[in-house]
C-alpha cells in the first residue's frame, strides 16, 4: 500500500462560472446562498454551494497515463469480414484453376464495377460506407478507450493500478453520508472532476457543506489518484 498523501486543493467559490471567463477566476465569497430556480421541484430556497480547482503541486509521481483497450470485439470483427472474403475469393480462384466456371457473383461484380459511374447512388453509399467504416478504425487505434477506469498513482514502474470512476463514487457516497444531518448525497466521478449534490434535514447549510469539504478531500486523497481530480459540492435543503 503506498502512503497516503492529502489532497491540497484550491477553493473556487462561485458555483456557476463568470460569463467568458473561467470557473475558479476572480474574487469571491467563501461560499454562496441563492434561492432555488422554479425548475428544481421539492427544494427549499436555501443552498451552500462550492467548487474547488486542484492544486498543481496535488497528485505529484510517476507519470500514469490512461489504461488502453484491447479492442477485442472490432479486431475480430474485422479479422472474421476479411477472412471470410479471402476465403471466398480463394475458393472462387481454385475452382476456376480446376477448370470450372467463374463464380456467378464474379462476373456479376465485374460487370457492376465496369459499367456504374462514379456518381453513381451505390458506389457514393458504398464510399461513404467505406469511409465511415476506416474512420471508426481509426478512431479505435488512436484513442485508449476505458473511460470508466480511473489511474492511480504509480509508485513503482513494474506495477500499474486503477479503480473504476462506480467504485470510486460508492466510496465517496458512503463517507458523505459519514457527514451529521446529510440525508441523501448523489455523487458523479467524471475523469476531471467529481460533483457532489447533497440534502440537508438540519444543521446550518454552510456547515455542512463545509464537513463534506474535508471529508470529500481526504476521501479523494485516500483514492490515490494518479490525476487530482477538481470538486463540485452543493448542499440544499429539501422541503418541509
């Protein structure tokens, strides 16, 4: 187990990003009270809201890069399609060499591709076809895929790790709710930044929003990511 290190994070209090500028820019309160929109059924008019950015110095290691698919299910699409035109057109060849006719569906073909012009509907579709299919190849070549797999920290270069961005909200869900007067807590790990809402039966807003800011910080420290993440957490109390 490698040694835990917290998670230093720099406060963005504006909930909402300035117009043309970037969340986490400019001055502001520690923390911001503004009244429901009419849009969002079953809260109260009162909410604590914050939004932290992570500090450059957080989550400092060997580099880990993002865990790249194996791509079984298109490789052996792909290999199953040309296998099988190869192992039709051989067929096709060695019966022709054992002095047979030429398959039906060759001269067919060859008729197809000698007498349709360019312009024409079936050879613009199957282009278009074609293009889309090398698109979708490539795409698959050049991206690693596994979006659900969150890096951890490598501390030696023989070992890699991760953890799911599921598993890492359960964790996250589950010291939240650690926190005195939370009631319900939903939390979303994205690959850059985790949001948190939550609902408060009592306590003071602000407090509450301000434990599940240091239970949330060492809870994404304990995770060991490779990345720190930046935190969303807003805190709303429901009616009645």
């Amino acid at each position: 187990m490698s040694e835990e290190r917290p998670l230093s994070l720099a406060k963005d209090p504006d909930p909402e990003p300035e117009p043309g500028g970037h969340p986490g820019a400019g001055p502001g309160p520690e923390t911001a009270d503004r009244p429901d929109t009419p849009d969002t059924p079953g809260m109260a008019v009162s909410s604590s809201a914050a939004r932290y950015e992570p500090d450059a110095a957080a989550g400092r290691g060997r580099p880990a890069g993002r865990f790249w698919s194996v791509r079984r299910a298109p490789a052996a699409l792909v290999a199953l399609v040309l296998l099988l035109c190869a192992a039709v057109l051989l067929y096709d060849i060695a019966s022709v060499r054992a002095e047979r006719p030429v398959g039906a569906w060759r001269r067919r073909l060859a008729e197809e591709l000698s007498t349709r012009t360019l312009d024409d509907p079936w050879v613009i579709t199957g282009a278009v076809l074609a293009v889309l299919a090398g698109a979708w190849l490539i795409t698959l070549a050049l991206t690693p895929g596994l979006r659900g797999l969150l890096p951890m920290r490598r501390e030696s270069p023989l070992l890699r790790a991760g953890i799911e961005r599921r598993a890492a909200g359960v964790v996250l869900h589950d010291r939240a709710l650690q926190v005195p007067g939370v009631r319900t807590v939903r939390v979303r790990v994205g690959r850059r930044r985790i949001r948190v809402w939550a609902q408060a039966h009592f306590r003071d807003l602000h407090e509450v929003r301000a434990d599940l800011d240091a239970v949330l910080e060492t809870g994404i420290a304990g995770l060991g990511l490779a990345g720190a993440p930046a935190l969303t957490v807003q805190v709303r109390r429901p009616k009645g």
